[in-house]
C-alpha cells in the first residue's frame, strides 16, 4: 500500500490541504454557534439537532474544493509526471490519492457536524438536543460519508479537467446552480432535480429529520428514494466518475 | 540498454518523432543532439512512459517502462528540474518519491548529501534557484541507485560552475557503469560530454554513432586560398570539378575557399602547375556548430537519407530498414 503512504506525504507537506481542513470544521462549528446563540428565544425554544448543521454545506464545498485542489496542483506543477515516473500503475496511484483524500475528508465532516451539534447544544440549552433518534444519527454521522464521497466526485472532476480554476467552478456551480436550476426546465424539470446526484446525498442526510426552527429542504415527496438508497445512488455517481477519471488518465498523456 | 523502434508520436498535426530507431548502449554517456523542437523531449517523455507513442515503441532491458517494478530502481530521470510542488520541501519531495518506490528513509539523506543539498533540505523547492532545483531533480534520478539515467537539456540556464558539476556528474556516472543518456542541442556541449550520439532533426534520425565519428564527419574541412589571380584559379578549380566559394573577409578582401577535403599538397600542387602565384594556403575546419546546423536545419529530409546508410554500416543493421521502410504496424 505505498501508494497511500505516498499521498499521505505528499497532502501533508504542504500548507493548503490543512487551511481547508481548518476553515471547513470552523465554518460549521462556528456558523451553528452564531445561528443558535444568536437566535430569539421564541426560535430556540424550537431548535432541533438539523438547525446546527447550517454551515455544513459550505464546509462541503471547501473540501471539494481541496480534493480538487490534491489533483489539478499536480497538473500545474508538472508533479504528475514526477508521480507517474515514479508509480507507472496511475490508476493505482490515483485510487491511493483518492483515498487518502477521501478518508481525511470523512474525518473533517464527522469532526464538522458532531462539533457543530455540541457547540449548538452548549449555546442554546433552552431546546433538548440530544441525539435521540436514528434519523438525527444519520445526520450527523452520515455527514462524514457524503464529505467522502464529495471528495471522490471532486478528485475525478480534478483529474479530469486537470486545471484548478475549471474544475473549481464546476465543482460549485454543480450542486449549487445546475442542479437547482434544471428545475426551470418544463415537464422534466422536478425529475431530472430528484435524480440529481448531490440532491440525493441532501437526501440522504435530510430524509425525516425534524427541521425545526429553520426550516429545512424539501418535503418528503420530492425525495426519489428512501434515505440509504440515495446514498447508494450517491456513491454510484462517484464510482462511476472515478471510473471515467482512472480510465482517462490511464489513456491521455501526462 | 535503452532500444527504440519506429517510435512515432503525433499531437494533431504535428509529427513531434517521426519513426524514430536508437540504441543506448549501458556503460556510457550518450549525447541526444538536436535543435529546438527536434523532439528531444518527447522522446524522452516517451521513454519514461509519460507520453504514449502514436506508434512503434521503446523499451528498457528489453522491458516497457509502464511494465517495470519499482521503475526508480532502474530508470533514473530528470526531464524538468521545475516539476516539483513549490511549497514542498527537498525532503519531503525526495521523501514521497523514496516511499513510492520502498526505498528505504536513508536512500533520501544520501540522494540529498550526494547534490549538495542536505543543508537547504527542509527549505520549499519553490524557492530554489535554478541550479539547485537542478540538483534537486538529480537527486530523485538517483534516488533509486539506477542503472540508467535519463537527463532533458541539465545544463540548460545554469552558470559555468554548475554547467561543470554537471559534466563532472555525469562522466562520474558513466563511469559507475551506468547507462547515462543526456540530450542537447549544443554540440559543442556534447562533444565535451558524450562518448555516444544519437542526432535527430525534425523528429528523424540523422546519426547515431560515436562522437568523434560525428564530429570529424560534421566538420569537413575546406582550403583557404589567397592570390592575384583568382577568378582565374577558380576556373581552373572548377574545371577539375572541385567546389569553391568566393568569400569578402575583413581586411583580406576576396578569399578563395575549396570545399571538399583536400589537401593544402593537392591545391598547392594545383597552383604550380598553372602558373598561379600564392599568398596564403592554410587548412581550415568548418564550424562544429554551422555543420550541425546545416545537418538539422532545411537539409534535415536529404542528409537524413545520407546518414542513414552511414548509419547502417557502423552498428544498427536495421535502422535503416525501420527508418525507411513502410509503416505496417499502425
Ligand atoms: N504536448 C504537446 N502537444 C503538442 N505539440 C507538442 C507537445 N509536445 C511537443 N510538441 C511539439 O513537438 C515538437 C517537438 O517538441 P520537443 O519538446 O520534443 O522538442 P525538443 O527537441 O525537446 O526541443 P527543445 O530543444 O526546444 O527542448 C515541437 O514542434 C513541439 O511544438
Ligand atoms: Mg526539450
């Protein structure tokens, strides 16, 4: 398993990848600590363990900016070649580096939500929010799971587009615009949204949660599949990218 | 022994390595000569596996570079001394690269102590100067005690002292027994480095043989001839069927030059028996440089025909026939 031990050298001696670890986990915790101590009182009374986990979805969208970032500095740098020269097996190295990413991704989204919640617990004790239902543990520890498979996603997309600033936007103006806005689109609009990969890594974590005070996304309806499918579906995107990624950079040139 | 056979590469429309054959033989310092964008580079990638060849192949020790195990431990290579993440340092540079390979924590400090760069090893890359990124990159070649090596254009942009530790390296190398293919487009350069050449212009080859075969071959030499007479004496030439150029030179007014190594006896001799009276008759060798260039340069589709069969006699039997026979497997 050199390979990991390869990637693990290399994510580590260098400042970035700690920067995104730092600002995702401080986003989250610190974004629940302002929208909980911050609320009116009327409103805490109401929160719920959903109404910690606000600033997650930015958190995420920083470590897929990182994963990217793991991939596309290779590029920039000429890296790559040093890499390839060194492990001619690239698909090999590439699944070592996603790994790694996507392990230390997992770790920043477990430590982000459940650093959330107990920070919203200590600073609103007005509403009980001790994890008590299988839904809320989903949330929370599910949260480390979607940051993973984020990262695999975000790593391919690197790997693919081998630039930083490209793959950066499609990474943020995916989940955040195109995957709203297909839902303008007459007659097909409403499907093509539920089917959507990161929709359904939403859904994953949302399905039957109590949104409380802050309301949260969607109603059960609009979901296209109970919560751990979606999940599955979720991973299925990210394999298969992977895939496309692996194959591509087997076949193109350094 | 590093073999390539019709390697062909193409981006779109450009033929970077058009049906390229060598070999590099272990043991020795081999030179890679050709002028900007003879596809010195690609071959090179194209070796390391980087690039994948349009068609044709090149193998090490009989194996493809993507087939090896462990490659650092054979292959050595620095074809760009910036391919390194800037805000890495040496170490963990050389460090990831050690793991990749098994290589163990020490081969690291001995890679370092070996360039001279164990005092600045904890420093980022990025903020090497040239020469010691150079160093850098030729610590990962070594990294895995290889028994070849691979350098793109070393002394590229560095100072005397570093153009000089670099030769000094690579005949170090060489003399280890290593296999050491170097490439450039000085053959000024080579000639000081390499015992071997391989010569490509446009992607073909040219030449491979030993330098000093090259060299004497590059560099023909022409007579130089000062007299009164000497539109007569050109025509005199001329008519014995030898080529001659008039030249203007600073401060001797019109020079005749006689093209086609001959000797000062033979001119001389030429002279006296047309009555032609003499002010200079000297010997002179072209240019390494010009001849190299007008080898590669607009001649390159005639000369490589010429070296070809050169080619063939000396020591690669079948260059000839890949180089110039036609593509089947494609
Ligand atoms: N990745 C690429 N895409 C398109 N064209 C390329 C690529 N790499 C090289 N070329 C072209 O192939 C030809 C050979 O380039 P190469 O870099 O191999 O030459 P070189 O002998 O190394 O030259 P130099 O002495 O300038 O380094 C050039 O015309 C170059 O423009
Ligand atoms: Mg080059």
């Amino acid at each position: 398993m050199s390979v990991i031990a390869v990637e693990r050298i290399k994510l580590f001696s260098t400042r970035s990848p700690w920067w995104c670890m730092i600002i995702a986990a401080v986003l989250t915790v610190g974004l629940s600590a302002l929208f909980l101590g911050l609320a009116p009182s009327e409103q805490k009374l109401h929160a719920t363990i959903t109404d910690t986990q606000g600033g997650a979805q930015l958190s995420q969208m920083v470590i897929m900016v990182m994963a990217a970032l793991a991939i596309t500095t290779e590029y920039r740098f000429g890296t790559i070649r040093t890499s390839f020269q060194a492990v001619p097996q690239r698909a090999a190295l590439l699944l070592g580096k996603t790994f790694v990413v996507a392990m230390l991704s997992g770790l920043i989204g477990v430590i982000a939500s459940f650093g959330a919640w107990a920070i919203g617990d200590l600073v609103n004790s007005s509403a009980n929010l001790a994890i008590d239902s299988a839904a809320e543990w989903r949330l929370l520890a599910g949260r480390g799971l979607i940051f993973a498979l984020s990262a695999v996603i975000a790593v391919a997309v690197g790997a693919l587009i081998r630039q930083s600033a490209g793959a950066i936007v499609i990474l943020l103006v995916w989940p955040l615009l195109v995957e709203q806005l297909v839902q303008l689109i007459p007659k097909v609009g409403d499907d093509l949204n539920r089917w959507a990969p990161f929709t359904n890594a939403n859904s994953f974590l949302f399905q039957g949660q109590d949104v409380g005070a802050g309301g949260g996304p969607g109603d059960a309806t609009s979901y296209a599949m109970g919560p751990w499918w979606a999940l599955l579906y979720f991973a299925g995107w990210a394999a298969a990218l992977m895939t496309i990624a692996l194959v591509s950079a087997s076949k193109r040139d350094a | 022994m590093i073999e390539a056979k019709g390697l062909t590469k193409r981006y779109g429309a450009t033929v970077a390595v058009d049906n390229l054959s060598f070999e590099v033989k272990p043991g020795r310092v081999t030179g890679f000569l050709g002028p900007n964008g003879a596809g010195k580079s690609t071959t090179m990638r194209m070796i390391l596996g980087l690039d994948t060849p349009t068609s044709g192949e090149v193998t090490i020790d009989g194996q493809r570079y993507r087939d090896l195990h462990r490659p650092l431990t054979k292959v050595g290579a620095l074809l760009d001394a910036k391919w390194v993440h800037p805000n890495r340092s040496a170490r963990s540079h050389l460090r990831w690269m050690a793991a990749s390979n098994k290589l163990p924590k020490s081969s690291v400090d001995k890679a370092l102590d070996m360039v001279g760069l164990t005092s600045v090893a904890n420093k980022r890359a990025g903020a090497f100067s040239l020469g010691m990124s150079q160093r850098l990159g030729i610590a990962g070649a070594l990294l895995g005690d290889p028994e070849v090596l691979l350098f793109d254009e070393p002394v590229n942009g560095l100072d005397p002292e570093g153009i000089v530790w670099i030769r000094t390296f690579m005949h170090r190398l060489a003399d280890e027994g290593r296999t050491v293919l170097v490439s450039s487009h000085l053959l000024s350069e080579m000639a000081l480095t390499a015992e071997d050449l391989v010569v490509i212009g446009r992607g073909k080859l040219i030449a491979q043989s030993t330098t000093q075969e090259f060299v004497d071959r590059a560099s023909g030499t022409t007579v130089k001839v000062r007299t009164p007479q000497l539109d007569q004496f050109a025509g005199v030439l001329n008519e014995q069927h030898l080529a001659t150029r008039i030249e203007d030179v600073e401060d001797q007014g019109k020079v005749l030059f006689v093209e086609g190594d001959l000797t000062t006896d033979q001119i001389g001799e030429a002279a006296a028996a047309h009555g032609i009276v003499l002010h200079e008759l000297t010997l002179q060798r072209g240019s390494l440089e010009q001849a190299f260039m007008q080898m590669t340069g607009d001649s390159v589709e005639y000369h490589a025909h010429e070296e070809i069969a050169a080619v063939t006699s000396l020591d690669a039997p079948d260059a000839a026939e890949v180089a110039a026979g036609p593509k089947e497997d494609n």
